[in-house]
C-alpha cells in the first residue's frame, strides 16, 4: 500500500521578535481574520497594526522567555504520531510562521506521496482557524494531491477523557474550585455571518461539563467564558476578565477549550495576564491547566479520529 502523508495545520508561533513580526504580518493579511475585500486596504492595515502592537506583544514573549512553547510540543506529537502510523509520512504546516504550507508540500512531494490528510489542529471549527490554514494548504499544493481533510473533532470521546483528567489533575483533592473553560474571542460580525464556532464550542463546553458529572470531582461551578478581544468591536461574550469578577474570595481552575497546544495565549495570556487580573479581583486562588499537548490519551485519540 502507498504510503500517506498526515499534515497537522495549526497557526504557529514566534520563537523570537524578527519571527514575531512575520507572525503578526501574515495574520493580519490573513481574509479570514481582516476580512477587508480590498488586499490592499488590507495589506495597509496589517502594516499599521504590527507597527503600533509589536513592541507590546514582544514585552509579552520576553515574560515567557522570548519564544511559544508551541513548535516544541507539535514537534514531540509529530515523534509519538511517527510511532503509532509508520504507515503515515507525517509532517507539519504552520498559517504565519515557519514551516509553511510550502515546506511541507514540498517534503511530501519529494516522498512522492500523492494522498493527503489534513488534520487542523483545532478542536473547533471557524473560518479564522480552520478554513484559513485548510485554504491556504489547498491553493498551494495547486492540485498536486489528493487531499482528505479531517472535521472537526470536539465531541471525541477519548479527546475529551483527556481534557477531563487534566481538569481533575489541576482540581487534586479539593472540591471548592470553580471551573472556567475558556475559549478564544471571535467578533461577533464574524459569527453573524454564518460562522459556526460559537454552536460547536456551546456543544464541546455541554459535552464536557455532561463528562465531569461522572468524575464526581465536586466542582462548585462549572462556566463558559471567552479571552483575547481586541479592539472596539463586539466579541463572544461573556469575557473572562468579567466572568472572575463572580468569584472574589473564590478558587479558580481555567481550561484552555479551543486550543490543543500550548501557546502564548495560554502560557502568557491565561496564566499571567489573566492571573494578574484575578489577584486583583481579589479571587482566592487562580490555576491554568495545561492544553492536552502530546499527553498519551490525546495521541489515542488522535489514533482514533485519523483512523476512522
């Protein structure tokens, strides 16, 4: 039989500033994210954007030493994956940094593989996620492959096994915590224009919640909040830093929901920014779980949702 090739898409991540520039640039050309008809209006945009928010962000990475955990976990779940499909070429493909769409095409043509399975490395669906990386490696490869995209895979029962033990992990023995899954923002324009992200993370957060009910953890709550808005515009509500206001003199867990690997939004955003914001709510105690990353209940259910 022919060999395969398993390409996991995610957004990548900077690992230094000249690569953080390249990351905020090809974001913000991305039609999915600025969704501008215009590409030179867009183009404008962009530039203006990285000029006025680089430096920031970059102060942000040097708190977490200057680069995303991200590229060192895929790498690890690239090694364990390696093991359990040998009948798999698999490699990687990143929408803003290095290695992008062209590098993996261009492994993969070299192997002189011809079918082609797309993994998005996001639990979720949204044409800011999935559709862009999916897009982009699509009008690359220019017809070259046989492409075969795997759907979302959110109500994955082993994924969620995953998901739950981490929880349970963080919680240890207490059962005074409060537990917020925290999902990234999207402008509500974007929803209202058909969008499905919001319906799919409601169904993985009523899923979830459904799960834990047979850990018997004793979770005091369990609540649904949305991180990371930018700008004026309306976003998912409710956001996180309102959603702690509740919880003064009040012990917190976050779960990350809608990544599968740890980045800075999770390594920075949620377990420092937010975790300042909490202090200063004056919540109780404040702890961040960890994404499933290349935990082995994940790699299981990545054996499923591949194999299926």
């Amino acid at each position: 039989m022919s060999k395969k090739a398993l390409v996991l898409l995610n957004m990548g991540a900077a690992r230094n500033k000249d690569e953080l520039e390249v990351f905020l640039r090809n974001m913000f050309n991305d039609k999915n994210i600025i969704t501008f008809k215009n590409d030179t209006i867009r183009s404008m945009f962009a530039s203006l954007l990285v000029y006025s928010r680089l430096n920031k962000v970059w102060d942000n990475y040097k708190t977490i030493g200057g680069s995303s955990p991200l590229h060192d976990f895929t790498q690890k779940l690239v090694e364990k994956l390696t093991i359990i499909f040998p009948e798999y070429y698999i490699t990687t493909a990143m929408r803003y940094t290095s290695p992008f769409s062209q590098t993996a095409i261009a492994r993969i043509k070299k192997e002189k593989i011809k079918d082609v399975i797309l993994l998005p490395l996001y639990p979720q669906y949204s044409t800011t996620t999935v559709k862009s990386s999916v897009e982009d490696f699509v009008e690359k490869s220019a017809g070259e492959f046989n492409i075969t995209t795997i759907e979302p895979f959110y109500k994955n029962e082993t994924y969620n096994k995953a998901i739950c033990d981490e929880i349970v992990k963080v919680q240890g023995k207490y059962n005074d915590f409060h537990l917020i899954f925290s999902a990234h923002s999207l402008p509500q324009k974007i929803v209202k224009k058909g969008d499905p992200y919001q319906k799919q993370i409601e169904e993985h957060f009523d899923l979830l919640k459904e799960k834990l009910s047979h850990y018997a953890t004793n979770i005091k709550s369990i609540n649904l909040a949305y991180q990371s808005k930018v700008g004026p515009m309306k976003w998912l509500t409710p956001s996180l830093d309102n959603m702690l206001k509740y919880f003064k003199d009040e012990k917190v867990i976050i779960y990350p929901l809608s990544f599968i690997i740890d980045n800075s939004e999770t390594v920075f955003e949620l377990d420092i920014e937010y975790r300042q914001i909490a202090k200063d709510l004056q919540v109780k105690e404040y702890k961040v779980c960890s994404c499933v990353n290349d935990n082995e209940t994940f790699v299981e259910a990545l054996k499923e949702i591949v194999s299926l």
